[in-house]
C-alpha cells in the first residue's frame, strides 16, 4: 500500500496474481500501552456519559493530539458532563471556568498584585495555568476575554506585563457553547475557532440509552464517583507515542488536497487554513494510535474530516440560500478527491 511504511511493506507476501496479501505486523510495546491506557479513560468517561462512543473517542483524539475541543449542541445533552468526566478521569490539575459577559481577560490569565510585604508585583497564576481547561459557555463573554485563550491554545504559554509563562503539558482546552441560544452572546471570531482542533455535537440520546440514564443519574451523579484511572505522566507518554505514528507522503497529499479542495469550493466563502492541515494529521496520527495501528491510512483522515474542517468553514450566499451546511460541503469534497492509490 502506499501509504504503509517500509517495514511493512516488506512483510507483505505477493500472490501469483502479483496482489498483495494483507499485512501481518507487531504493534509497539508503546502503542499497546497506549491502546490500553485509552480504553480505561474511555471506559470512565462512559461510565457517566451513555451512548455517546463517538464524541468519546473524539475527545480521546483531540487529547492526545494535543489539540483543542468545542463541544456544540442545545442545553441539557452532557457538554459540561462530558468534559467533566475527562477532567476527571486523569490525575492532573483541572480548572473550570464560567464564562460571563463581566469575565475579564485577567480572571484567565492571572493577575499581577501588588505585595506590600516584598514591596513587589506578584504574579497570580489564573484558571488557564492547569492541564485541562473546562471553558463553560465560551460564547457568552466579550471577544476581549475570549480572545485571552488566543495565545494559550496556539502556544502554549501566557503573557502578562511583558512577561511569559509556559503553560505545562499536556495542555487542553475544552469549551461548551449553545448554537441554539443567541440572546447575550458572542460569535467565536474565526481565529478562535480555527485554534480548535476538532467540534463535536452530543446529540440527542437514544431512548434505551435515556432510559439507562434514569436509572444510573436517578439516585447521585457518577460523575461524584469517577475516581482518576490515568497520571498525568502517562498521558504524557502516550502524546509521545502519537507522535511516532507514520504518515506517508500520499497520505501527507491526500490531506492537502483536502484541505485545498476546501478553499476552492464555491460553496464556501472562506476554506481551511494551512493550521488546520496540521491538526488534520495530528489527530489521524491519533485515530490510528486508538485503532491499535502506527501507521495512518486515508481512512483516518476521512473519519475525522468533518469534526476537523467544518467548524472552520463559512459557506458561500448562495450555499445558505441553498441551506447547505459546511459538513454536506466536506461530504462532497471527500467524495471527489482522489484517495491515493495502492502499489
């Protein structure tokens, strides 16, 4: 195949009709780990949140990943549960902030006091300075405070009064929003949303699954019972392994012509940025760690294709007039680009 890496590659046997058979391979002591380690914070996290596999594994990618989530859907579905359940499934610091329209920048980053003792300014470290950010209602502060997450989520780090502070690894931002309900809200500005690795909706719950949830959330929440079932360490670990999972140069293409296939579609007035190729990859690279594989196939970047591009994308006039949304958009484009070719 050509987008399998060369070791494996020569494991193939050809048939007599000069086919390749399928690949027989040992999977990475790290990477068995990293399988393992994902399955029991999956595991915790389903523990609270029922019937939502998808937008489990989602977030688990973004994770490792090292990116960023938005979680989008109507009230009272599990945004803030789901983040929570995370949040709490591995052993690190957490913080969780409500956003307000009086939220200022400062009850963010952190603040510089003034210490009459010392006689001198210190730092106070505000709610970003943990592992996981739990952002409630993103949109409900002013695109001021919103925009204090700018150069946390892209580089990891905080300036304040000239000085900057590195954000400790792994680092990620998870942020609620409701689409539905616009009264005393902000729009994301697109470079925000752009920062975000990946958007997931909840959705609406299938009845079996509502009816378990009635009887496991009838008494007290689970949620006061998830106990951490991963160290920080270990999550650490595992971003690493992400990071040595193969990407051959037909899949590396087959992501830009992607994203290019995006910014020349007359059905979006505005297509992905190069920042979203590279997250792009990042969580194929992720979605095949999860898979038990370290190699990515173009059916990785196809999984992830909506999650990853939509959020980004402002459809054209004449594509709202149609009520074409961005994700039918990135259907088609996915239909029509040429996957790459086995050899």
């Amino acid at each position: 195949m050509a987008w399998l890496p060369q070791r494996h590659l020569r494991d193939s046997r050809r048939t007599s009709h000069g086919g390749l058979v399928a690949v027989t391979h040992d999977v990475p002591p790290q990477l068995d780990e990293l399988v393992s380690t994902a399955h029991r914070i999956r595991q915790a996290i389903e523990s609270v949140i029922e019937g939502k596999g998808d937008a489990v594994r989602l977030t688990l990618t973004v994770l490792l990943a090292e990116g960023h989530l938005l979680i989008e859907d109507v009230p009272g579905v599990g945004k803030t549960m789901l983040a929570k359940a995370l949040a709490r499934s591995i052993d690190c610091p957490v913080r969780r902030v409500q956003f307000t329209p009086d939220l200022l920048p400062s009850d963010i980053t952190g603040v510089s006091a003034y210490n009459q003792q010392t006689r001198e300014f210190e730092f106070k470290p505000g709610p970003v300075f943990a592992n996981i950010v739990v952002g409630d209602e993103i949109n409900r502060a002013s695109p001021k405070t919103q925009s204090a997450l700018l150069e946390c989520m892209e580089e990891h780090q905080v300036t304040v009064d000239g000085r900057t502070y590195q954000l400790d690894a792994p680092f990620m931002v998870i942020a609620t929003q409701n689409p539905i309900e616009m009264e005393g809200t902000y729009p994301l500005p697109e470079a925000q949303r752009d920062r975000f690795t990946a958007r997931v909706a909840m959705g609406y719950p299938e009845p079996t699954a509502e009816l378990e949830m009635l009887d496991v959330h009838g008494g007290t929440s689970p949620l006061d019972k998830l106990q951490p079932v991963a160290t920080t360490a270990e999550v650490r670990a595992l971003i690493e392994a992400v990071r040595g999972v193969y990407v051959s140069q037909a899949v590396k293409k087959y992501a830009i012509d992607i994203v290019v296939a995006t910014r020349h579609s007359p059905d979006l007035r505005l297509g992905a940025s190069p920042r979203c190729t590279l997250q792009l990859v990042r969580a194929a690279r992720a979605h095949a760690a999860l898979g038990g594989r370290d190699y990515v196939i173009p059916d990785d970047l196809q999984d992830l294709a909506i999650p990853v591009l939509a959020h980004r994308l402002l459809p054209s006039v004449e594509a709202q007039g149609q009520r074409r949304l961005p994700e039918q958009v990135v259907t088609d484009l996915i239909r029509r680009v040429p996957v790459p070719e086995t050899r």
